[in-house]
C-alpha cells in the first residue's frame, strides 16, 4: 500500500467546486433509463451515452472523477482512446464500481447484503492497471416495520471494510457507500437515526480492519423524509440534519463526504447540497457524487439522436456547473431558469 498516494488522489477527488459524476449504472439501472426514452440498452449505445456525457466540453472544471462501469472501463471513445485515458487526459480521476449488487440476505426478510468479495483483489488489480485509480462499492439499508436490523448493519459495514481494505491494498482509493434508501414513509427524525447507526458501524468496522482513514471518501445518503411521508422535510431541515448526523459519526480525518442523490430530482439535489455547505465550515469537503440528478436532464433530451447531442451535452454542463456552485454554497434557485435558458 502506496499511503501517500491514497492521501493525495482521496484529496483531488474532493477540490473546491468539484464533485463526482456517477456513471456506474448495471445493466438493469440503464436498461430502465434508456426504456424512458425508448431506446435499447445495446452495448453501443451504452458506449454512445457514456461519450456524449465525456466528451461534454468543459466538464472538467466541475467533474474531478467519474466512477465507471466494468463494460464503460473497457469501452473506448470513438477516437480510439480507452474511456479511462480519456478521462486522464482531461485531468478527470477514473475510478470503477467493484460490487456486484445487493442480493436478498438469507434470515433477514426484506433486507438486502451486498455481493462481490470473492475474487475481488484480483479484480483490483486488473482495474487498476487498467487505470482505475480509485473505487465504489455500495450497501442499501432500508427502512421498514421492524428494519433495518442489528444484523443486516453489521453484515454490510463488515462487507464495506473487507473491501476497503483490500481496494487500499491495490493503491485505489475506496469510496465506502452505506446508502439508507428514502423509498419509504419514514419521517426524517426516523432517517437520521438510522443513517446515524448505519455511518457508526460502518467506521467502526473500518477501523477494525486497518483502513487508512486519510485515504477513504464516505459516499452516503442525505437526511431526508421518506418519499411516501405526508410531512417533508424543507430544505434547512434536511440540511442541518444531514450535517449534524455526519458530526456525530464521521471521523475528521477523512478528506471528503460525497452525496448520492437518492432519487432526488435534479435541482432539489442540487439545493440540499447547496444548504449543507453554507452550514460550513465542515471538517471534510463535502461535495456531490450523483448519477440521475447530473445526468436525467442530457439523457431526456438525448434519445440517442445524435442531433440532439449539442443539447444534451449543454443540459449536462449546467447541471455540473451548477452543483459546482453548490459545492461552494454559492448556487441559488433562480439561477436554474437562466442557465437552463
């Protein structure tokens, strides 16, 4: 393990201003996308989707990393160039997914235990000679009648750190991903207590097995209410829950929080994000790693013409840019017509 060089990529992945578009959807997550705009999830065009986003001019200035899929690590642009040294040449990280789902967990109804340590620390090493330089691996803990349970915490925070180390292990940055879902009809009191339980086991277990703390990015959900909760939280709540949960459970010496999206819509992503770095100065960079609320806005105008590309490649360059802003607590709502404009 290269301690230095953990350090330094686990800090460029969390600049001012920057954060980390999430383009590591499966197949069955891009399938669903695609079918919203009638298109097949063929290989090429899988391909041809992960270039329009790549080759969006400009995007660097807000995309420090992008976390790929195995089949988009492989894939090149049509230049010829392999994804992962396109992405270098821009000054963007590569970095790669490495679980292989959330399956059902045997003697936990309705929970759900993540997959992929076997052969992991040869897949590893495969990914970062292929370029990869740092990686993500994610666990869904849901909120139900009687769950989540003592055990499906424990099971997924033990997975989160066998792979840590072991990505540390190759020299790839591991970004941990415990994810309480907001599919529920919890309240936000509710989401904050079990976010909180879920992130203190977590590094618990991270410490446990010797994880460099000062090479690791946390990727986690926001505090927020259950989408079939009548009473939503408003933005400040969410923001001072979110940031008052993350004092209580993450430990000062990590260099970055990034942020799913969660099913979000794009600007209310984008708002939340803004509302809980204005509450700073926070002990880590806190920034964003979305999938759909960077890219739904590209994708719904894309519909794989490519005469729609200059659009969609714009759409995405807003959204980037205006998460950017958010990241410094700069961004403001009615900056969302004029850019969109």
């Amino acid at each position: 393990m290269d301690a230095e060089q953990l350090m330094k990529t686990a800090k460029a992945l969390v600049p001012e201003g920057k954060g980390l578009l999430a383009a590591d959807e499966s197949f069955p997550s891009i399938e669903k996308r695609f079918k919203t705009i009638n298109l097949d999830s063929t290989e090429e065009n899988r391909r041809a989707y992960r270039e329009l986003l790549f080759d969006t001019k400009g995007m660097e200035e807000f995309i420090s990393g992008v976390i790929l899929f195995d089949e988009t690590l492989r894939q090149s642009h049509q230049n010829g160039t392999p994804f992962p040294k396109f992405l270098e040449n821009l000054g963007i990280i590569p970095g790669i997914k490495v679980d292989t789902g959330a399956k059902d967990m045997a003697g936990f109804p309705g929970e759900k235990i993540t997959n992929g340590l076997d052969g992991l620390r040869d897949r590893l090493k495969e990914y970062y000679d292929k370029g990869a330089r740092f990686a993500k691996w994610r666990s869904v803990i849901t909120i139900g009648p009687g769950i989540p349970t003592r055990g499906c915490i424990q099971g997924n925070a033990f997975g989160l750190a066998r792979y840590a180390a072991l990505c540390q292990e190759a020299n790839l940055v591991p970004i941990i991903e415990p994810e309480v879902l907001m599919d529920a009809d919890n309240t936000i009191g509710r989401c904050e207590e079990v976010t909180e339980e879920t992130l203190s086991e977590a590094f618990y277990q991270v410490r446990q097995h010797g994880v460099l703390l000062e090479g690791l990015i946390l990727k986690c959900n926001m505090v927020v209410s259950g989408k079939k909760c009548s009473d939503q939280a408003s933005v400040s709540e969410v923001a001072e829950a979110t940031v008052r949960c993350l004092r209580r459970t993450v430990p000062t010496a990590i260099p970055g929080i990034v942020f799913l999206s969660g099913g979000q819509s794009p600007q209310a992503a984008t708002e939340h994000l803004n509302a809980i770095n204005s509450l700073g100065p926070h002990p880590w960079a806190i920034t964003f790693s979305y999938g759909r609320a960077l890219q739904e806005p590209a994708l719904s105008v894309w519909k794989g013409q490519t005469g729609n590309l200059d659009t969609a490649k714009q759409n995405f360059f807003v959204r980037a840019k205006l998460n950017g802003l958010a990241q410094l607590g700069t961004y403001k709502p009615d900056m969302e017509p004029k850019a969109t404009a």
